[in-house]
C-alpha cells in the first residue's frame, strides 16, 4: 500500500456522480488540480456497511468543503455497478460524492485484498501537490469514523505538532 510521503497516483476513471447515465463522469488527478483530496475505497456496492460509511461522508462534504478539500469514494466495481446501487438503495440516492471506478487504481495503491479482490477500507489524504499525508485501511468488515478523519485532515492542515486526542481549536505542541 502506498504510504505518507508518496505521489498519489495519476488516474483517469469512470465515476457515478448522480442517478442517470447523463450522471456517469470521467475524472482524473487534475479535476482536483489544487485542491486537498480525501479519497476512501470500500469493498463492494450492493453490501451493508459501505453504504453507511458513504453516507456518513457524502453528509460531511460540507465540513471538507470548509477545509478546501473534495471527497471522493470508490470500489473495483464499474460506474455502472455504482449507478445500479444509487438507484436501488434509498440512502445512497442524494450524495454530493462521486463514485469512482477504480480497479486499475486500486491495484497501482496497492489497497485489493488478495483473496475477496475487493478493495481494502483504506483511506487517504491527499495534499493539493498530489502527495499522500495519510494512509489507513481497515478490515473488510470494520467501518471508519468519519469525524476522526476530518480531525486528522484538520491536525494536518494545521503544520503544526498535535498531540494525542487533539481537536481543531486546541493547543498545539511549541517546541
């Protein structure tokens, strides 16, 4: 898996960003060109936990919004597996999210689990100079916390030494 320090990869891709094939979208590193980036894989479409965690992001766009970063979620699956999905699951129907079709990316960041391929729950930070501040990925069946995701991207935006349990607004270590 691509780790803190690393390029993110360049990718071209196929993303669902509505509920019509007028909906279905090309992006590429530079549809985000200068902005922070939060991308965040999951295994499959049509399962139980991802939708939650997609929710639970496409409900904080606003909070990434206010910190100049676009979030973008993702699966091996095809656009159309994801625009299928959209339309089926009543939930998933008002994302302000793409959602990406990713095999080839997924492989490049070394995120497939190799025995389901699917990908891993991994999530990355991704600065606006394309470069990875951070990395996680979880067990398939393990959702991510979304608000600790933005505390992170907050400690990070900050350039400064958070400690433990630091919240935005909190001290930072002077050194």
């Amino acid at each position: 898996m691509i780790t803190v320090g690393e390029q993110f990869p360049q990718f071209k891709v196929k993303a669902c960003n509505g509920l019509t094939n007028d909906d279905l979208i090309d992006l590429s590193n530079e549809s985000y060109e200068g902005k922070w980036k939060v991308f965040f894989f999951y295994p499959k479409d049509f399962t139980f936990v991802c939708p939650t965690e997609i929710v639970e992001f496409s409900k904080n766009v606003p909070e990434f919004e206010d910190r100049d970063t676009v979030v973008i979620g993702g699966s091996a699956d095809n656009e159309f597996c994801h625009l299928a999905w959209r339309n089926d699951h009543e939930d998933l129907r008002d994302l302000k999210l793409p959602l990406i079709a990713a095999p080839k990316l997924a492989r490049e960041l070394g995120i497939l689990d190799q025995e389901e391929n699917v990908c891993l729950r991994a999530t990355f930070i991704v600065d606006p100079h394309g470069v990875v501040q951070y990395a996680a990925a979880n067990n398939l069946s393990v959702g991510r916390n979304v608000k600790e995701i933005i505390r992170i991207l907050d400690a990070i935006q900050s350039d400064e030494l958070c400690p433990c349990n630091w919240n935005k607004g909190d001290a930072t270590i002077k050194v």
